[in-house]
C-alpha cells in the first residue's frame, strides 16, 4: 500500500488527537451507589400538579432541587418527572446524567418510579450504560463528557420517575473557587424548585439576582451558613423569536467565589503564562525576523501563520478545558482551540519583543458582560490584544493596538484594518489590570448589491433581457464569504444563486450567460461576485386590465433583516451586527420613463433605514436605492414596535410594478406638487385676464350681419375645436406631461447646481407656456363660434406665440441634452409655413372680415348694430357740406362703447347725430 503525503499527514494528526487524550483518559469513568449525603437539607416535594396547556412531551418536572457544598466539593441533585400521557412515556422513560469523569465522581442515591402513591425501585448498576456524548463536536471541540443514562421499563401513564444522585469534585483549574448559576423556571411549567448553597461561616461568597427569583433565606447550622432559595408552581417562560443571544429572560442567581476581576486576572495569568519558544517553533520565528521587512510584516506573518496553518480543533478535557497546550505542541501540530493559537500568538509576538496579551470575552454576553459578578466561567473564548507600534518610534497617526480572533481563518487586509467581532467586552490578562475592558468593533465591513435588468421591448416574448447582479463583500463580510466558499462546491453554489431569482421571478425563465466570477482582493479585503442571466418572459401580460407588465422584488436585502411577528412583544429584538448593505435596482429602459419619485429616511438608535426612487435621464435607469445598518446588536423592547413600523415601510417600498408606457398615465403620486401649483396658478390667471380683455373689439359697431363659417373657414374651427379638449387629454400622458413629474424636475440632478437651476426654469416656462397656450385656445373656441371680429387678431397671435415657445422649448431641450423628438424638429419649418399662411388669410380674406363681425357690446344688448344704418336714413345731408360730414355711414364707433355704456346722441328735428365726443 502506498500512502500519499496528505495521508500521512491525517495520520499522524490522529495519533496526536489520540495521544493528547490519553492522559485524561486514563481513569475509566464509573458509578457507584451511595446513600444521600448527610449533609443535604431536606426538603418535601410540593407545587400543583400542571395545566394541560403548560407543558410539552407529554411530561413536566414536578420537582427539582439542587444544592451545592462548597466544602466537600459536592453537587446534590433530586427531580421528579411527572408522565402526563403517552407521548409522555415515550419521551420521558430514560433518565441521563451528564458529568466529566476527569474530575466528577458520580453517586446515584435513588431510582423509583411511584405508581399509585408507592415507590417501586428501579435502582440497578447494570441497568447503567455509560456513553461519551462530545456534545461540541460539531465544533471541533473534544471535551470527554460522558452520559449515565438508563432506559427505565414498564413506564405507564400517570407514574413519578424520582431520581437522586450526587456529583463530587470540581474543575481543578478554579483553584477550588465556586461559580455557577440557579435557575428557577424553564420553557415548561415546574410544580416545585428548591436550591440551596452550604458553606462554612467566615467563607466569603458573593450572590447576585437576575429577573426577580425567589428570595433567599438563610439560617446557620453548626457553623455552616446555608443560602436557600424555594419557588413552587411556576410559569413556563416563552421565547420569543429573534431574541438577542445575551437576552435572558429566566429568573436566576448567579454565585461566585471571585471578590473582583482583578482576582481573575490573577487567575488567568497563572494559565495564560507566555513562554519562550523553543525547537522547531524558534527556528521559524528567527525565519520571520530575516524575512521582514517591518514589524507590522513580522505582525502580519504571524497572524496569518496562526490563523491560516493552524486549523481549529480543541482536545479539552479535564485542565485543558481552560489551561492552552504548549505553544510548541501546538506549533508541531498544526492545530489547537481558541486558548492554544491565543498563546501561541503571544509567544511568537513576544519573540520579536512585540507585547500581546490574551483577552477573554464571552461570544454570547458580549456587551452584557458586565452585569455579571467576576468570575472564570463568565467567558467562552479567548482573543489576542497587540501593540502595533515601538512604544520609541511610534508615528502621530499609528494606532496603538489592534485585537486579532485567531480562530478566524482567510482574514483579509493588512492587520491594522483586520476585522475583529463586536465581542463588547473583555478581560486583559496583564499584571495591573483590575476591570473589564471596552472592545470597539474593528474595521466591520458592508455589502454593496446592484442589480441590472435590461428590459426587451414591450410585449416582445421572442426577445431576452439580461440581469447583471454584481455583490461585493467588505471586511468582515469579505472574510466570512471567503471562508464559506472554500467550503463550498462551485456548481452547487451556481446552481443556488440561479434558483434564488428563478424562484423569485415567477413565469420566467432564468438562464446563466457564463460560471459566476469571483474577483478576490485579500490585501484590500474586498471580494467581488458577478452574476449574468438571460431571462425569457419578462414582460407578464394583466389578464384583467390586458397590460403587459414587470414587477422588481428587492429581495436581497430582505434576507437580512429581523422580520417579527406583527403580535405584541416583550423582549428586545435580535440584529444581525454589525451589518452595513447598500441594495439597488437599475432597470434599463429604452427612452425616458416616469416613474414614482420618492425619498426618505430613517434614523434610530439601534439603526438607519433609508430608499431613494429616481429616474437617471443619461443612462434611461430607473434605479431603486435601499440601505439598511445596525448600529448595535439588538432592539430594546420598547422600541421594537416602531422597528416593525420602520420594516414594514422599508419592505413595502421593495416590490414595484413597471406597466406599459402605452397606457401610463401620470399618477398623483408620481407628480411633482410645485409644477403642478404652477399650472393651477396659470390658469386662474389666464382666466382673470380673459376676462379683462372680453370687452376687446378691434373693429366698428355698424356692419352687416355676419356671413356663416364656410370654406377655408371650416378647417380652422377643426382646429379651434380639437386643440381644447385634447391638450389637457397629451398633459396628463407620462410621455408630453413629463414637466408636472418628480422624475423630470430631477433629471439634473447630479450636475452643476446652475444647470439645476436654469433647468428649473425652463420647466417653468414650458409649464406656464403649454398651460397657458390651452387657456388661450379655450378663450379662442369662444370668440370663435360668437364671431367676434376680434377672432382674427386674437388667432394670429396665439399661432405666433405657439411658434415662438415650440422653437423655444426645442432648442432649449437640445442644449439640456434631454433628446428632443426628431419628429417635432423637422415639424418646426411646417409650423412656421403653416403660421405665415394662416395669420396672412386671417388678415386679407373678405370672408373672415364679413364672417367676424360681432362685438361685445352688441352681444351684450350695450348697442344695436343696425341702428345707424336706419336712423340715418332720416338725416339730411346736403352736398356741399364739408369733407368731414361727407365721410360714408360706416362712422367710427364712440370710444366708450367698449365701456358697455349707450352712445350720447342729440335730437335735432327729430333726427339722430353723433356727437364729436363721440368719435374715435
């Protein structure tokens, strides 16, 4: 057989785990039968039996009691597990007691079921199977916890299984210091707790309550003190969802032998001593000093050494639960917990004269860690402080520490920007130092998502679109991404990505261009992903409304939020932090596009919400922007209701729905409030100078009756009449009315803030020009089919102002570049062939001057247009009268007449004459 150099490796790597183990191993864990130790309080079972409603698996705990000598070392346990029902007797007839036979003895005082108020004993050795369990495994931690367990026969509904045992001896690293917890209620109703702690007067102990358990009571008894603690009928808790993992909500009481953590720093100094390397380990520390060029380089080797080539896997049983192996070991191994890599680091660091200290924190408390009295067991991992620069030759702007976790491997970024999690607080094992220290996040890194999607034309199902969704990972995000997809297989991550969008896109068909693309910048930290489909079917037909359509659904962020039940809550609300990600979608289209226009923002104490709706003219994007950052690890609970409010707006704002142009119109919410003001201002005025200028007639009082609309004439009511009722019809089309949305009056933004204002501007003359241009034709249908001989004039001068601002707007879109309509310049020569023509038949025609005759006053009964033709013929005139009183009937009409007041005459002989006052 022949064994491959990795082979060998694995091997020996087996024989080290083996050979590590074998000392703690040694003594083979046992039982032994004992009677219950004299010095146990005793204690009745009491407590009402539970509610139907109040327990699970068909069993509740009727009774429990713990009580702990300080002095002999020794735990005490008795419980009494109620069997309910059936699922009770299949899930509650095996009784198991875990322990660590590195230091446990375990004693059993009593097995017996009760059985219609008479105890039966199932008290049998043999009956014993001893089991190593490894709960942290999964981990790669091996801890040599075993279980006693016994699987109890002829278990029946309504039966009291009571169990009674004893564990003697405790973890010789704590120095024979006591620290633990009492517990005094669970997920299941408990009928009765009892709990007490024995030891010898003078012993200083230290108790601290959490979530109001039940008050101590004590009393001593030849000479010892005894703490007791007695709780009956008590209330399942009930967790909630998304709760923080430092929240917990049971009634407890914490119990230490540690007067301050100065006493722990003692205590861990003595563990955590950092030692000078030898052998193989010096040698590679004297090849780092040659080949660095500076002690950061010397830092930085040594970090990605042990974080890297030292792979993760703790042996920790019995000392070594808490006490590192030797550095060396740990180096000729290439493997070790968080306590082995920690003091390796140290030792490494501390061979180049650079000063590092191990710190301890707690992966679950976290910031939490100092409501809670000192004490060894308050913390689960152990991390690295170091000091970056010569304390002789530091630079104003070095910083003068950074904390390394050597358990994260692949970290990217020199060491000064190294990730490091926010682990709240922690212990410094450094002489002199006597409270918890503060621990900044470090360098927390984001997440940017931007997806492309390049719409085919309208109703085109032949053609494809494309999306482009390119993610890039910062920091924190880039290490644990890079550590996820060594561990991944490539084509089921492909595979998965895809599905993500098909799953989400219903009715399409999603097709990968090309393998997905990592862009891995280690030094930087930053990693870069770049995803490509084809996409069938992405326009969906309305089936109702016959309306093709697209939805965009903002899923990729959702993922990442706490989303609670809309019930009532009393616990804070758990955030995943620090996390900082910024999402868009860019939907390309063909031409300029109205969409919903919006912008707002959310700021809070625990994080910042914030989206933005806009159309991008240059590139014809709508892009949607949606950021969302925690800024601690949790939402206290009374604030949670407003976080829901908040989500709750936040995910509403992540599905919109793109309809065909065809058929868009301008909706309320899409129009801007400003233009639209503007407009309604026009109109008031326009409408208040119409009627200011009704009385306006360019012609005589004395005339023929008008001559009906014929010929030419025809055409230019068509005109008159359409140009009315469709103008408001074009205004309201997201296509001609772009001016009155929010989209257009931000397409400059981006730019200089003088374009934005000269932008501004035109926008408000094309609003105030086109709604104004209306109201005048609408005053035009009027003199029209009233035949007022003002109609002409009045016509003439709308066709030149509406030139003027065409040419106007046309030129003034071409120097925004905001891509005018071809068709609309090549009509401007035809528009202005059109004016000159119309505006000089208006002027020379006989038919519109004998057609628009009527005036104001005669519309309104203020003069009779016939009465100077007939009162004339009784006036005499004789020839040889001068020039003046020769002029022809057709006199000019009094001044005032446009006044709406009657003509001064004077009767001379019956006759009728104007009066020279009266006289243009």
């Amino acid at each position: 057989m022949t064994f491959t150099f990795p082979s060998i490796r694995l091997f020996l790597s087996v024989l080290c785990v083996l050979a590590m183990c074998i000392g703690e191993l040694r003594a083979a864990p046992s039982i032994g039968i004992k009677p219950v130790p004299s010095w146990v309080v005793p204690v009745t079972p009491g407590g009402k039996p539970a509610g139907v409603k109040d327990f699970s698996n068909g069993f509740y705990i009727a009774f429990s009691d713990i009580q702990a000598n300080l002095d002999e070392q020794t735990v005490y346990r008795r419980v009494i597990r109620q069997i309910v029902s059936e699922s009770g007797v299949q899930n509650g007839s095996e009784m198991i007691i875990g322990f660590d036979p590195s230091y446990e003895r375990l004693n059993v005082h009593s097995l017996a079921v009760w059985r219609d108020g008479v105890a039966i004993s199932r008290l049998n050795l043999s009956d014993f199977k001893l089991i190593p369990v490894e709960t942290d495994r999964q981990r790669f931690i091996y801890n040599g916890y075993y279980t006693a367990s016994v699987i109890l026969k002829d278990i029946r509904k309504g039966d009291r299984i009571e169990l009674s045992y004893s564990l003697t001896g405790w973890n010789p690293m704590f120095k024979g210091k006591y620290s633990d917890f009492f517990t005094f209620a669970t997920n299941d109703y408990l009928g009765h707790v009892h709990a007490a702690m024995l030891v010898k007067t003078g012993r200083p102990v230290y108790i601290k309550d959490f979530n109001k358990p039940p008050a101590r009571k004590e009393r001593t008894i030849n000479g010892v003190q005894i703490h007791e603690w007695d709780a009956r009928n008590i209330k399942r808790i009930a967790y909630e969802e998304g709760e923080p993992a430092w929240y917990d909500p049971i009634p407890r009481v914490q119990v230490t032998e540690f007067k301050s953590w100065k006493e722990v720093v003692d205590w861990g100094l003595g563990i955590y001593s950092i030692p000078t390397v030898s052998g193989a380990l010096r040698a590679k520390v004297e090849e780092w000093k040659r080949g660095s060029e500076s002690r950061l380089d010397y830092i930085e080797k040594a970090v990605r050494f042990v974080q890297d080539e030292v792979r993760y896997l703790g042996v920790e049983t019995g000392e070594n639960s808490h006490r590192p192996h030797k550095p060396e070991d740990v180096f000729d191994q290439r493997y070790g917990d968080c306590k082995d890599k920690t003091l390796l680091l140290c030792a490494i660091l501390k061979a180049n004269g650079i000063e590092a200290s191990p710190v301890l924190v707690d992966t679950y408390k976290r910031s939490r860690l100092e409501d809670y009295l000192p004490s060894p067991a308050d913390f689960n991992h152990v991390v690295t402080k170091v000091l970056m620069h010569d304390p002789e030759n530091r630079l104003p702007e070095a910083r003068d520490y950074v904390f390394v976790d050597a358990t994260m491997s692949l970290q990217g970024g020199a060491i000064p920007q190294t990730y490091f999690p926010a682990y709240g607080y922690g212990l410094l094992l450094k002489d002199g130092e006597s409270k918890l220290l503060h621990i900044q996040t470090q360098n927390p890194g984001s997440i940017e998502i931007t997806e492309d999607f390049y719409l085919p034309p309208v109703a085109d199902t032949a053609s494809k679109g494309m999306l482009q969704v390119k993610t890039v990972y910062f920091n924190s995000h880039a290490d644990n991404f890079r550590s996820a997809l060594q561990q991944s297989v490539l084509s089921e991550l492909e595979e998965s990505y895809q599905n993500f969008y098909s799953d989400l896109y219903k009715g399409t068909s999603f097709e990968r261009i090309d393998s997905l693309e990592f862009y891995d910048q280690r030094q930087a930290n930053n990693i870069s992903v770049l995803e490509r489909y084809q996409i069938r079917n992405l326009w969906q037909l309305d089936e109702d409304n016959l309306d093709w359509y697209f939805k965009v659904f903002g899923r990729a962020i959702y993922n990442h939020l706490n989303i609670l039940p809309g019930r009532k809550r009393k616990s804070p609300a758990d955030l995943n932090y620090p996390l900082n990600i910024t999402y868009k979608v860019r939907v390309h289209f063909s031409g300029d596009r109205s969409v919903p226009r919006d912008q707002w923002k959310i700021e809070r104490m625990a994080y910042d919400i914030s989206f933005k709706s806009e159309f991008l003219p240059g590139e014809k994007v709508w892009e949607l922007t949606y950021s969302y950052q925690t800024k601690q690890d949790h939402v206290p609970a009374d604030q949670v209701e407003q976080y829901k409010e908040d989500i709750a707006k936040l995910t509403e704002h992540l599905e919109y729905r793109v309809d065909e142009i065809s058929s868009t119109f301008i909706g309320w919410k899409d129009a801007n409030g400003w233009m639209v003001l503007v407009a309604i201002l026009t109109v008031i005025a326009c409408f208040a100078m119409a009627r200011r200028w009704e009385s306006y007639s360019p012609g005589f009082y004395g005339h023929e009756p008008a001559l009906p609309v014929r010929g030419w004439l025809i055409l230019v009511g068509v005109f008159v009449v359409i140009l009315p009722i469709f103008t408001p019809l074009g205004l309201l089309t997201a296509e001609a009315g772009t001016f009155f949305t929010d989209a257009e009056w931000y397409r400059m933004d981006g730019t200089t803030d003088q374009r934005i204002f000269c932008y501004h501007l035109f926008l408000v003359f094309q609003c105030v020009s086109i709604v104004g241009l209306w109201c005048f034709s609408v005053y035009l249908w009027r003199l029209f089919f009233k035949k007022r001989d003002s109609f002409p004039m009045v016509y003439s001068a709308f066709l030149s102002i509406n030139l003027f601002t065409g040419i106007l707007i046309e030129v003034s879109e071409y120097l925004f570049g905001t891509d005018p309509d071809t068709r609309d310049l090549l009509a401007i020569p035809a528009q202005i062939f059109w004016t000159v023509m119309l505006t000089s038949y208006l002027r020379k025609s006989s038919r519109v001057a004998k057609t628009f005759v009527n005036t104001y006053a005669e519309q309104k009964g203020l003069l009779n247009a016939h009465t100077y033709e007939r009162e004339t013929e009784l006036v005499h005139v004789p020839e040889e009268k001068s020039e003046r009183n020769a002029e022809p009937a057709t006199a000019p009409r009094p001044e005032h007449a446009a006044g709406g007041q009657s003509p001064q005459s004077e009767q001379q002989g019956g006759a009728v004459t104007f009066g020279k006052a009266d006289e243009i």
